[in-house]
C-alpha cells in the first residue's frame, strides 16, 4: 500500500504571520500563493482545531477559531494564550514569533 502524497504547508504559502489578538490570544495568519494552493489545503481538510491543538500541544478548547477566508485565500486561527502576554515565561511578547511550527506541517495532496 502506498504512503499519501503530501506537501508541506511551507511550500503553499506565501507567508505565515503571528500576532497578539490582546493581552490573552494570539492570531495566526496563512496566507496561500495561488487560489489552487489554498483550495488544495481546504480541500485537506486538516486546518481544524484538532490540528492546530496537536500542533502547539495545547487543549483544543484553546483554539477558539479557525475561518477559511476565501476571497484573501487565506486561513486565519486564534489561540488562547497559555500565559498573559509580558508577563513572566512569555516566549513572544507580541506573539510574533509562534508561526514557526506551521512550517512543517505536512498537507494531504
């Protein structure tokens, strides 16, 4: 049986971004090279809370949405923080450098 075509996310964007919604959730941007590109990966099916949770390791309650915005191509979802943004043990104070983990994530083609 053969393993499924995949493709990383990486290679179907035009950019990743990351920012603070507030002091208490950050939102993550995914913004498509082509209109193809991101029907591809809504087609996928995988840009879901469960996935996203899975991938930054945090309950799926945290993830409080995901919107497929069709007329910018673009997937957009927010995460509730783990810890205030500033305060002590924040990683990213702007939340700007938590994108990263979406480089990798492997798209069913």
């Amino acid at each position: 049986m053969s393993k499924p075509k995949q493709i990383l996310l990486r290679d179907l964007v035009t950019f990743l971004f990351s920012k603070n919604a507030g002091p208490y959730l950050v939102t993550f941007d995914i913004l498509f090279k082509s209109k193809d590109a991101y029907d591809l990966a809504k087609k996928s099916g995988i840009f879901n809370r469960a996935t996203f949770s899975r991938l930054y390791k945090v309950a799926p309650e945290r993830i409080i949405s995901v919107y497929e915005y069709d007329a910018a191509d673009m997937i957009k979802f927010t995460m509730i923080r783990e810890i205030s943004s500033s305060n002590f043990g924040d990683s990213s104070v702007f939340g700007s450098q938590l994108w990263a983990p979406l480089l990798d994530l492997s798209v069913p083609i």
